[in-house]
C-alpha cells in the first residue's frame, strides 16, 4: 500500500485536516508515501504547529467539475503540497526536486486509483506551475506555445484540410511536435499541453457562462431590494472556498 500510517505501520492513513482560513487547511498527523525504494514523509502539525498549508489539489474553480480538488487525490495533493514547500525553500536550485515532486505526484494518483489520463491533465497542470514558479520568461514561452499547438491543431488542420491544402495540413499537423522538441526535457510538458487545451478550454468557458446565467436572478434580487448582504452576490464559477 503506497500511502501509509508509518514506514512500519503499513495501515492506511485517515487525514484530519485543521481548517485555518476560508481556503486552507493543515495536516494534524503525519502519514507516509513509499513507492519502490522511495520513501516521503508528510509531516502533521500535532502537536507543535507547522508552516505547511494546503489547499488540496489547486483545481481552478471553473475545472472543478472535471476535476475535483479531493478524493482519490487528496492524500497525492497533500504531498505535492508539502515537496513543493521544500523545493519552494531552496530558491532557484529547487526546480529539480520540484520536477522530482510533480512525478511522484503523478505516481501517486495512479497508486490511489486516479485512471492515466486524468492523472496526466493534474501532471501537466503542476509542471506548468513550476514553470511559472521557477522561470520568468519561459513560463510564457510555454503556454505561448500550447495555445499555439491547440489553435493549429483544432484550427489550422480541418482549415487545410476542408480547403484542399493537404500541404498545410500536414504542416499544422507536424508543427506543435517539431516546436515541442525544443523544449528537450520538457518535451511531454509541452506536446501535452497543446492536447489538453481542446479539452479543457470549452470546459473552462462553459462553467463560466453557466455561472454568469445562474448569476441574473441573484443579482436581480440584490439589486431591486432584497439584499440579505451589503455586497452583490459574486459572479464567477463554482468555489470549494469556506465561507
């Protein structure tokens, strides 16, 4: 069992969570995470208080609905959570154990169960949160290039495609590939992220508008007298934020 109580007490661990604030909460005891010759130790705050906190797994609000910020990836995201503090304090030099964090992180989803495509939507979401952690200017380069490999792909190959030119069909085709080898290392990073965009953009506006809509009659009723608040109602996505 890759989550457990204790190097020695391989039952699993039941998390208690401390509320702090409207967004984050802290581990109480520590629990252990061991994949092959890997061990990480998460540690609690009981019962001296610690600096690590937590949103679980920082789902943006409008991709709540494809992807929860709990569940099968909470122990996963509580981890992530605490190797992303550790790589976060050794400044520019963390990068690497950061990138080390995200893999397991994916490992880790997969051991609780989470199916490999999913798992690879929360592995890109955080390598693009190292980048734009740990770089300045690359981390733009990069989501310059998703957008770029989804607009050729959606975009640029039916275009070609419904118009005769196979030529630049295949180029747009080939294109987003050959730009992601640059990238080297970060290569999947890249050529993923120009995958999950299709998928993920049209999710991502739909619960917006679908807010907004839900929005009207709530901000009818505030605005003609009925206000049970001094502030409007908000228009925005769905939120997992205590309030």
């Amino acid at each position: 069992m890759p989550f457990q109580v204790s190097v020695d007490d391989p039952t699993r661990p039941q998390p208690e969570l401390r509320v702090l604030d409207r967004k984050f909460f802290q581990l109480v005891g520590e629990f252990v995470y061991v994949h092959g010759d890997t061990v990480v130790t998460v540690p609690g705050c009981a019962p001296m208080p610690c600096l690590l906190r937590t949103d679980l797994a920082s789902i943006p609000a409008p991709l709540q609905g494809l992807l929860t910020p709990y569940g099968r990836q909470l122990l996963p995201a509580i981890m992530h959570d605490d190797l992303c503090k550790r790589a976060s304090a050794q400044g520019p030099a963390g990068n690497t154990l950061r990138r080390h964090a995200d893999e397991l992180f994916r490992l880790a989803l997969l051991d609780e169960g989470v199916g490999p495509f999913r798992s690879r939507i929360f592995w890109v979401g955080v390598e693009v949160g190292r980048f734009w952690t740990f770089t300045d200017v690359a981390r733009f380069l990069l989501i310059a290039h998703q957008v770029l490999g989804m607009l050729c792909w959606v975009v640029g190959v039916p275009w070609g495609l419904a118009t005769a030119h196979f030529g630049l069909a295949a180029l747009f085709l080939v294109l987003p590939v050959v730009l992601s080898l640059l990238w080297r290392r970060d290569f999947p990073v890249a050529l993923l992220g120009c995958l999950l965009l299709p998928v993920i953009a049209p999710t991502y506006l739909l619960t917006i508008a679908t807010a907004a809509v839900l929005w009207v009659p709530d901000g009818a009723a505030w605005l003609f007298g009925r206000r049970r608040t001094r502030r409007p109602p908000p228009l925005g996505p769905p939120t997992t934020v205590l309030r």
